[in-house]
C-alpha cells in the first residue's frame, strides 16, 4: 500500500506504508545510529515524536525483545529507506515489520532518507504527517499539521507506581522521567537496590526514604515545561544526598540552578556523538537524544562548571555542580548501541556516594 509523508512546508514524499495504516501527526528527528534500532523505537524520550534512520537498511536482525528499552514502541512513526523482510540472528524473536504492526506504529519505506535529512538539517526538525490518504485540500491538513506541538509526553511515559530493580548494599532512588531500562539495570548489576519512581514524586518522600543515592533518567520533551518537578529538584539538590543525572534529568536540574535551556535546530540523536571530558581531555563516543540543550552562558560559574562538551558543536555535555553533590550529563551512558565507554560513569556515581 502506498503511503505518504506531508511536511508542514507543503513537501509530500511518497513510499510504502509497512506498518499500521493509523494516521498521526508528529515532530520529525533523524537518527544516525547504525544499530540500535529496536532501543530507538522503545526508548520513550521519543514520545510525541517520529525518527528517520539515515542509515539505509533496517531491521536486518529482525527485533529482540530483550534489546527493549521500554515494553513497548514510544515513537510515533518510523520513517527508512528500505525495511528488510527477512532479519538473520539467532536471538531474532519477530521480524520488525510484524513488531510495528503489532503495536499499531505507522513505517514508511522507500523514502529517501538522504534527502529527508538533509530537510531537517536545514530547516531543522520538522513537523509531518504519515498517511495512506490522498488529500484534496491540502491547505487544511497543512494547519493541522503546523499546530503540532510535543507537549504533556513526560506524564504519559513515567511509572504510575513505584518499583524495584535489583538488590544490594546501597539504595537509590530513580525519578522516572521516561527512563531506558537499563538505566536501572545498570545500577543493579553494580550491587545496588534501586527503586523506581513516577516523575511526580515529591522530593520530601525520597529525602525521607534513606537512600544512598538519587538518580534522574532521561525523558522527552521541553524540560522547561515541567515547572513542578524543577521546584522538586531544588529540594533535592540542597539535600545534599548524591545526585547523578542523565539528558532530561541534566536539563532539570540546571533549570532547578536557575540556568536556562534552548531548543536546537535538529538535535542530537545518534550513537556516535563525541564528547569531550573537559577535566581529562579524554574524548568519548556517547549515544544521545535530545532536542534542547542548556544554554553555556546561563550557567553560573559560583554554582558550576562544564564537564564535558561535545566536541562537533561546542555544546554543554555534562555539569558538576561545585557545593553540592551533583554531576549530570546529556549523553547516555547506559546506552548499549555501540561503545562502552562513558559507562563508567555510573562507577563515579557509585564513588560519590561511598565518598558520602
């Protein structure tokens, strides 16, 4: 069945619709991850918007459950170049086209992703319409379509109750902002208790919960939108209880500072994104995906200093706070897309709160 790809400029793409026929509206992003798709698809800072890959063939390992970042798809559509049939590995447990259907996820193939992306790096990210209609009036549509907006996602993607992940000598509380499983798990797997919490937890019920350790996850959207839970954060960075904080969490608690955050053109969303440790010079390859960044010159250097920056555009990477016991950063280092190696940032975590 054909399907197409109006973009709030007037462009309409055409391919092949491979997924759910449902209609949806969203913000459009590009991923320049080679693998990882299925950790794209579940990962839910994604929520409220659709992912083109700009690399050509996916679903060439068909989809395994346990690569799942969340139980389920939070994109809103899945735009590739070419989606293959048939995916060849031995922990395969459904191809990804039969994946997306089941979860009612509209797919586009035969798009040239090439030419999408270099759209969305000119005009930045853009809002769209995947469809199986042809439009008569295509002005009308056009005004849906421009009225988007990727608003209210952090409260559709947390936990509506608490959990545990995992047992050990230390406990930590995470805020769940949208969080990637193996945030948890990689807390877990270093001997530590973590319990999960839903984004609206007040901060006096984990600063009266005798935990070790907190930690903010990532999450979608426009960070400044979450006013109550910035107050929150305040609270909990004069608590003095060590703090790690990743993407969504990174934004919030600058905000909760007084700094400011920005949205970027097109974003960051990718496994190959270097950064810089500003403290070692070590450069890392990190995974990222985030639409708005904090803004350098907000940053009150009696408050804080940069940790790391990115090394293709200068940005703010990460940031320890200097009179509290805080580090953050916008990059993923629980990702498993590709490198490993700004996983040991949760070991440095793990030293605040021995320190402590």
């Amino acid at each position: 069945m054909k399907g197409y790809l109006i973009l709030e400029d007037g462009q309409i793409l055409t391919g092949e619709s491979v997924g759910t026929d449902r209609e949806i509206i969203s913000e459009f992003v590009f991923n320049t991850s080679m693998t990882g798709y299925v950790e794209v698809l579940t990962d839910p800072s994604y929520a409220g918007q659709s992912v083109v890959m700009t690399y050509p063939l996916i679903g060439n390992y068909g989809v395994c459950l346990d690569d799942q970042e969340s139980n389920k798809p939070y994109v809103a559509g899945f735009v590739v170049n070419e989606l293959i049939e048939k995916g060849s590995n031995f922990r395969k447990n459904v191809e990804l086209k039969d994946y997306l259907k089941e979860h009612d996820i509209p797919c586009l193939q035969g798009i040239d992703t090439r030419y999408l992306t270099k759209i969305i790096r000119n005009k930045g990210c853009i809002n769209g319409m995947i469809t199986t209609k042809k439009y008569d009036d295509l002005e009308s549509v056009l005004e849906k379509i421009r009225q988007y907006r990727v608003k209210g996602v952090v409260a559709q993607v947390t936990c509506q109750h608490a959990y545990k992940v995992g047992t050990g000598v230390r406990r930590v509380a995470l805020y769940d902002f949208g969080a990637k499983k193996n945030i948890a798990e990689s807390l877990a797997k270093r001997n530590i208790e973590v319990t999960v919490f839903p984004a609206s937890t007040p901060a006096a019920t984990i600063m009266n919960g005798n935990f070790d350790g907190i930690m903010l996850s990532n999450g979608p959207g426009d960070p400044d939108e979450n006013q109550e839970i910035i107050a929150e954060m305040k609270k909990l960075a004069a608590s003095q209880i060590p703090i790690f904080a990743i993407c969504l969490g990174h934004q919030l608690m600058a905000l909760a500072h007084g700094f400011t955050t920005e949205k970027m053109k097109y974003g960051h969303h990718g496994a190959n994104h270097p950064v810089k440790n500003l403290q070692t010079g070590r450069v890392y390859i990190s995974t990222q995906n985030h639409n708005y960044v904090i803004c350098e010159e907000s940053i009150d250097p009696l408050i804080a200093k940069p940790w790391f920056k990115n090394v293709n555009d200068g940005t703010i990477e990460g940031i320890e706070y200097l009179h509290e016991k805080i580090k953050t950063v916008q990059f993923h280092p629980e990702a498993c897309a590709g490198p490993l190696d700004t996983d040991e940032l949760f070991d440095e975590f793990v030293k605040m709160m021995e320190d402590k």
